[in-house]
C-alpha cells in the first residue's frame, strides 16, 4: 500500500500515509471539501469596514 497523498510507501504510524505532513494534507482537502462553498468572504470587511455600531461583539 502506498500514502494516497504522495504514492510514497507508507508509514505504519500514519496509516494510511507515509508522514504526518500527508496526513495533514488530506485532512486540509478534506476540510477545504466540507467548507467549498462559495461563501462571501466580504461579510466579514464588511464588519470591520465601515459598519455601523450596531454589532459590537460580532
Ligand atoms: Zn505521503
């Protein structure tokens, strides 16, 4: 079996991956996945813009 991430042989440790960077890396694919939606980033300059008082904790 060898790491999905890198093809490098894999490390009992990491299973199924050879390191922990490999590891981390799915997991970031994984994450970026979940949260890939086309979500405006600008709401948030928005609140740290310009906006009104109106929310002060967020
Ligand atoms: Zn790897």
């Amino acid at each position: 079996m060898s790491c999905p991430i890198c093809r490098k042989p894999t490390d009992p440790a990491y299973k199924p991956f050879c390191s922990r960077r490999c590891a981390d890396v799915d997991l970031a694919r994984w994450l970026r996945a979940d949260y890939a939606i086309p979500a405006p980033l600008t709401e948030m300059d928005e609140e740290t813009a310009d906006a009104p008082s109106q929310e002060d904790q967020k």
